[in-house]
C-alpha cells in the first residue's frame, strides 16, 4: 500500500459505529442527486402546514422519505459486521478488502480502527480508501493532517505521498514550495533516504544550484553507487577534475566488483563502460559494449544504439584538440553514420569535419550531411557550426544563412545559440565585443541562472574592461563551480585592475591551491 495522509478520522464522537457512518456517506450521496430537498421539504411539513396548510407537500414528501429509509435500511443490512472483533481482525478485513478493490468495506474497517484507538497506520491507509473512492484532491487534506500531526515523524508516508501530489500538478511557485517542504521534512527525519534525497537533487538542479545538488547526491553516493556515474557528470559540469577523477575511480572499482558477482548482468557492464569513458578507456568500454550486444532485447536495441553513438562521440571529442588525429575522427565518424545517421552529435561531427577537411567531399559521411541539410532534417547545431566556419572565411551571405536557419530550429536551445554565438564574436581574430555583449545579455535574460552564460558575459566584460560588470557575473560562476581555474584567474585580474590586490591575491592562492591538488602535492596552506 503506497502511503497517502488522510483527515483526522479520530473524530469528535467516538461512540458512532461503522453502520452510523455508512448510513451518512449513503445520505450524502442522495443529497447530491437532489433527493433531500424532498426529505427538507417533509421534514419542515408541521411548520409549514400550520402556516399554509399545503397539504401537497406532505403528499409529496412522505413517500420519498420512505424510499430513502428503505434504501438506507438495504445498505445497513450489507454493511460488515464489527462485532467481537479485534484490532489484528479489522486489519485483516481492511488490507483484503482493499486488495480486492473494495475500497468503500475497506475505508470502513480503517475508519474502524482509527476511531479505537488513534492507529496512526490505520489513517493512512483510510487516506487511501479516500483517493481511490473520491479522488486525489479529497484526499490531499486528510494526508496534509497526517503529514503534520503530532504523530508525523513516525510515518513519513503522507509526505511522500504529497509530494508526489504536487510533484505531478503545473508548475508554479505554491507547488515548488509545497514539494520542497515535505522532502526537507522526510531529510530531517531520514537524511539517508534514497529517494527524498535524489528528489531533493533534482529540484536544486532545476533551480539551478548544481553545487548543492552535487552535494547531496555524493552524501547518498556510499550507499547507492549508481548515483556515481551522475554524480561524475556533474563534476564534470563544474570542471571539478579532482572530484571527478575520485568519483570514476571509486565507481570503475565497484562496478568492476560488481560485474565479477554477475557476469551476465547486461546494465552493469554498460554502467562500468560508461565510467570507463569517463576515464578516457575509449576502446575498452566499447569492447564491453560490443560483447554483449546479442544480448540485447529488441525494445532495447535503440537505447543500446545510442550508448555506443555517445562512447564514439566522447572519443571523438578527446581528439579535438589533436591536428594529427583527424584521419581517427573521420573514422570515428563513419562507424557512428552507420549506427545512427540521423543523431544530431553525429551531423554534428560531421558539420565539424566537411569544415576541417576538404577532401571529405565525396565519402558516404558528407552525402549524409548534405542529404540531412537538404531535407531539412539537420539540427540547429549543424547549421551553428557551419555558419560559424562561413564566418571565420568570411563567407557573411553562408553565414547569416545558416544562423537564420539554426535560429529557426532552436526551440529550447536558442538561449545556447546566443551564448554560443556571443563566444564567436568575442574570440574571433576581430572581436565585435559589442554585438557578443548583445547576444550575451540576451542569453542571460532568457536563463539567468545558468552559470555558464554568466561565464560568457563575464569574460565578455573583461574584453571591454568593464571589470566591475565582470566580477558580477564571475562570482555567480564560483559559486556553482569552485574550481574552474580560468574564472579564478579572471576574477584575480579583474580585482587587480580595479586596485583591490589583497582579494586578487587570495584567488591567486585559490588557484594555486587548485594546482597543488591536482599535482598530488600537499597544498601550502598560509
């Protein structure tokens, strides 16, 4: 029985039994349908007959009154019998009737036992006879009495139970803060459990506080390694290289156990390769990955198809920076085309590398980009980089073609594009710093709290030697990622240039710290 908070079923008047409270659920139901106002009608017939004498109200009123008895006599008589019963008993009678979808007989008995004797489990699962009998909504004020009763540490049930509740409804800021207090309730008694505690992450996440769902998902890493591949991601996403070199070791050596104890285990392998990547063992991971693909089920084989498309891809990245390595990243390229010739990393890759090399005219890779920006199926990053190439020789009619296009195509990631776009302008040979700041500031409007935005922004005002804009937008980026050295750096001058060398020194020793750790030197603390 999953948990749900129900009213206070207690009740003011222990001494009604079951059949009482059946008969008057029944009598609400009639009055619903507009049966009562008959039943008024009769009842109040001695005062109006005295005054008007309509005997038309009496005709009228007495036989549905009878009606209503018989009908209500009818349900006393199917109602379950509680006599010399016990507790255990009632228990008994509730969960089976409930299992057995008997939702009403088995609200009943937990009504029942809440009323003797105030049993906090016996309200919860009434709470739940309520959902399903009435709906959700009727429910969610008998599980917010539950959730915050004296009793409410014992059962953290109503409050995962509300939290999922306005989880699931619209997004606004009475939903958010309903969510947030029924998981910091469940923390404050449970600070281990699984699931609060990933919930938890996720909501810092959208609310983009990285540092704090970092850390919240690494309290919980100890005991649930699967988190520690996400947990790797997200250093990775604060360039925290220290922790993440940390996390992959400590979750290749698990998952390595792991995989010892069951071999045949098909997840676990992909999550090792996964760590693997991480850890820059390219070739290995996708051995892995390949010796069991016969395994794979065929509602699968998609999912399994684009775990290998983003192993190549994270190899093919790492050899960006490489000149030499360009023959291995057209290789690369066409093992992922026929894998998946539609995914947008791999037109990407391949945007990326009809730019690089000329001689890719006529290979297979390049009829594939070509077709995909034929048909209009190419993604908007596609047209982002060869516009951007189109810039860079100085082909401005190409370039404004492909940005319109990726413009148009963006959606959701227009504000990427801005960001993205502002970086070509402020790092370009002849840097237009005033149109980068533009479409920064842009960027910034759409999604404020994004830090790597404010990172852009930020590195733009010191382009313009705007160092007090600078350090505003710098600052937020420390404080979702401590350790990006370059921001350290940025901040240090930016403070030096507007004479503040006391706080320029203390990033200057933040960065140096930094080299310390990585170097596996003990840091020199002053």
């Amino acid at each position: 029985m999953s948990s749900i908070p129900l009213s206070d079923v207690s009740g003011s008047k222990k001494n009604r039994s079951v059949e009482y409270m059946g008969a008057l659920q029944y009598l609400k139901v009639l009055w619903s349908a507009g049966l009562f106002a008959n039943i008024e009608m009769a009842a109040t017939f001695p005062r109006d007959w005295g005054k008007s004498r309509r005997i038309s109200n009496l005709i009228l009123g007495i036989p549905v009154c009878l009606f209503v008895l018989v009908l209500v006599y009818l349900l006393l008589i199917k109602r379950p019998e509680f006599k010399g019963a016990n507790e255990a008993e009632y228990r008994k009678l509730a969960t089976e009737a409930y299992e057995a979808g008997e939702y009403e007989t088995a609200q009943l008995f937990f009504r029942r036992i809440a009323e003797d004797v105030g049993n906090v489990d016996a309200r919860y699962g009434y709470a739940r006879c309520v959902e399903k009998t009435m709906g959700r909504e009727f429910a969610v004020t008998h599980m917010q009495d539950l959730a915050w009763g004296k009793d409410s540490d014992r059962d953290l049930r109503p409050h995962f139970w509300l939290t999922e509740y306005y989880g699931n409804q619209a997004e606004g800021e009475q939903n958010s803060g309903e969510v947030k207090r029924h998981l910091e309730q469940i923390l404050k008694v449970d600070p281990e459990n699984y699931s609060a505690g990933v919930s938890w992450a996720n909501l810092l996440l959208a609310e983009g506080n990285v540092r704090a769902a970092t850390e919240q998902l690494a309290l919980l890493s100890d005991d649930y390694p699967q988190l520690l591949l996400r947990l790797a991601m997200l250093y990775e996403q604060q360039g925290a290289d220290v922790q993440l070199r940390r996390t992959v070791e400590k979750g290749i050596e698990q998952f390595s156990a792991l995989v010892r104890d069951a071999p045949g285990d098909v997840e676990l392998h992909a999550i090792l390769a996964q760590f693997l990547v991480k850890d820059n063992r390219f070739a290995e991971a996708l051995k892995r990955l390949d010796k069991f693909q016969d395994q794979i089920a065929e509602e699968d084989r998609d999912e399994y198809t684009e775990l290998v498309v983003r192993c190549l891809l994270a190899w093919y990245g790492s050899l960006k920076s490489q000149p030499s390595a360009l023959p291995q990243r057209i290789e690369l390229a066409q093992q992922m085309v026929s894998l998946n010739p539609s995914h947008p990393g791999v037109l990407v890759a391949l945007a990326e590398l009809s730019v690089e090399d000329e001689h890719l005219e006529d290979s297979v890779s390049t009829q594939v980009l070509q077709q995909a920006l034929a048909n209009g199926t190419a993604p908007e990053m596609v047209h982002f980089v060869l516009g951007s190439a189109a810039y860079r020789r100085s082909d401005l009619k190409a370039a404004e073609r492909h940005w319109d296009l990726a413009f148009a195509k963006s959606g959701k990631l227009t504000p990427l594009l801005l960001n993205n776009l502002a970086m070509v302008y402020a790092e370009q040979a002849e840097p237009d710093l005033d149109h980068a700041l533009e479409l920064a500031n842009q960027a910034v409007e759409v999604v404020p709290q994004l830090a790597e935005f404010r990172d852009t922004r930020g590195q733009i005002h010191a382009k313009r030697g705007d160092w007090k804009s600078a350090i505003l937008d710098l600052q937020i980026v420390v404080r979702h990622f401590p350790n990006r050295k370059q921001v350290l750096e940025l901040l240090a001058k930016a403070y030096e240039e507007l004479g503040d060398n006391d706080v320029a020194a203390a990033y200057r020793r933040r960065v140096e710290l930094i080299d310390s750790v990585e170097a596996g030197v003990d840091p020199q603390i002053p």
